[in-house]
C-alpha cells in the first residue's frame, strides 16, 4: 500500500524496480488534497529487494527500499 499527503490535487507516479534497476510496475496516481492510498499487486513479483519511487508533477521525489517475502 502506497500512502501519499499532499496539500492539493495534483498526479504522482509510482515506479517498482528491482535490483537491477529494471521498472517491473509503474501505477499512475491521481491525488486529491489531503490522504491518498492505492494498493500495487506485488504478487507475480518473486522475494527480494525492491525500490519504490513517487514521482509527482513538481518534481518532488521519494524513493524507498522494501523486501518482498
């Protein structure tokens, strides 16, 4: 689960890559102001690290490591 706070509406994309730097799924957001959740189906993804990168329309960018298992 991918929980965004903005303080208005605007798009963000959210791109897996596994740790060879490969994009194996990428999520289009649209955000309204305030709390945002979407789910990613990470199912058909095997174990292993992955990193998790929210890029919105100003730029701004966050990108975190998880652990599949």
């Amino acid at each position: 689960t991918v929980d965004i706070t903005t303080p208005e509406s605007s798009r963000a994309q959210v791109k897996i890559m596994d740790a060879t730097g490969r994009v194996v799924r990428t999520v289009e957001m649209s955000l309204q102001a305030g709390s945002n959740s979407t789910k990613i189906d990470l199912q058909s993804l095997t174990d292993g690290m992955y990193m998790v990168s929210i890029t919105d329309q100003k730029g701004l960018n966050h990108t975190q490591t998880i652990r599949k298992k």
